[in-house]
C-alpha cells in the first residue's frame, strides 16, 4: 500500500464482507447489468483470447467494483478486483482502432451494447470489439480478493 493510502485495516474490506461474484448473463436486459459491473475495468489486450473452434471469447482484467461505491468504506476507499468473463456462441469477431491497441498495452472497458445478435464491447482510445454471437450466454467471475484503490473512475 502507498504511504497516502494507508488507513486502519478495519477501514477497509475483509474476506467476509467480499462476495465474489458468479454471474449468468442471458438475455438483452441482462446485458445491461453485465455493462454497468463490467465499466471501467482494466484490460490487457494479451488476455483476451477468442478461441474460434470452441466459440468463446474470454478475458481476464481489473473490474473496479461498483457495487461498493454506494456502501463505500471509509476515506474515499474504493476496490478492484481480478475477474474473468466467458462470452459464448461466438460465431466471429470484428475489430475497430485495433491498431491502437498495440500503442497501449492497456484499455479501458466504456460500455456493452448488444443489438440483433452483436455484442459491441465499447473501449477507450475509440476501439470496439464487436461479437457476432448466436444467443446470450455470458459469464462474470471474481477471481481473487479485492484490493484498496483510492481512485474512482470519472465520467464526464
């Protein structure tokens, strides 16, 4: 922990206060869900993999979590924590910027949209990466424990 972030443990989380989430994501509506827990997580672009034989994309990254903003602990502490995603059915995979990926090793996840069978995952530096899937079926899992951050993302 940095010397600005440290506070009295009992300030912070423990493992009995986490719940790590295991999510389902079935339907349009659902997806919604799926885009608000995922906003603002940290992607690597090295681990997202999208194995065509099998139909499935899947990722791990740095999912800041939102569903403790609202019970935040003390001193604007907010968390992140390791997850992974499975998207099935995937029948094929379109990139836009994708040549700024390779600029940034890291990029932001904005938003999910999904449309007629087409799941846009909407990320920062104006890349996207569009799904063309057969049905929902989609997998949110925490990892590991979550760890302090001082920093909370900001929206304009």
């Amino acid at each position: 922990m940095k010397s600005k972030d440290k506070r009295n443990i009992s300030d912070h989380l423990n493992e009995y206060d986490f719940k790590k989430l295991k999510i389902k994501f079935l339907n349009k509506d659902e997806i919604k869900i799926f885009s608000t827990l995922c906003q603002d997580g940290i992607f690597s672009i090295d681990e997202i993999i999208y194995n065509k034989s099998d139909k499935i994309l899947i990722a791990t990254f740095s999912r800041f979590c939102w569903e403790f903003v609202e019970k935040k602990i003390k001193n604007e502490t907010f968390y992140r924590v390791v997850s992974g995603i499975r998207i099935c059915n995937v029948n094929k995979i379109t990139y836009t910027n994708k040549d700024k990926i390779n600029s940034s090793k890291f990029i932001n996840l904005l938003s999910v949209d999904y449309d007629k069978n087409e799941l846009t995952l909407n990320f920062s530096l104006d890349v996207t990466i569009k799904l063309f899937i057969e049905k929902i079926e989609i997998y949110l899992d925490d990892l590991d424990m979550p760890w302090p951050t001082g920093k909370k993302p900001m929206h304009k």
